[in-house]
C-alpha cells in the first residue's frame, strides 16, 4: 500500500515520497520508492496519507 509522505529537508522545503514503508530503523522510515529506496527522518514527516485502498477497505499504517 503506497503513501505520499511529506518531510522537510535540511533548507525547510517540503519534500513528498510516494512509496510503501518497509519498516523502521532506529529514528528513520524506510520506504519502498518507484526507483529504489530510501530511509526519511522520522522527525522531519510532517504529514503523510494513503493512496491506495486495500481490498478489505481498511486503512493502512504507516508505522507498523
């Protein structure tokens, strides 16, 4: 299940990934992304949401 993750980079622009979260490590969020992947700073998410449904009509977590 894919999410839109928005984070702040080091100059305080908004960042979005659009990718699945494969789980953490320590204080970061790894992320399934179209071309490879990538760990975010969990305390740079700002916001995130769901773009996929599942077929049970749940919603998914983010950080599981």
């Amino acid at each position: 299940m894919r999410f839109a993750i928005d984070t702040l980079d080091d100059a305080g622009n908004s960042r979005i990934y659009i990718g699945v979260p494969l789980g953490r490590s320590g204080d970061k969020l790894r992320v399934q992304l179209r071309n490879g992947e990538a760990e975010l700073d969990i305390d740079r998410i700002t916001d995130w949401f769901q773009i996929d449904q599942t077929s049970r009509q749940d919603r998914g977590e983010l950080f599981y």
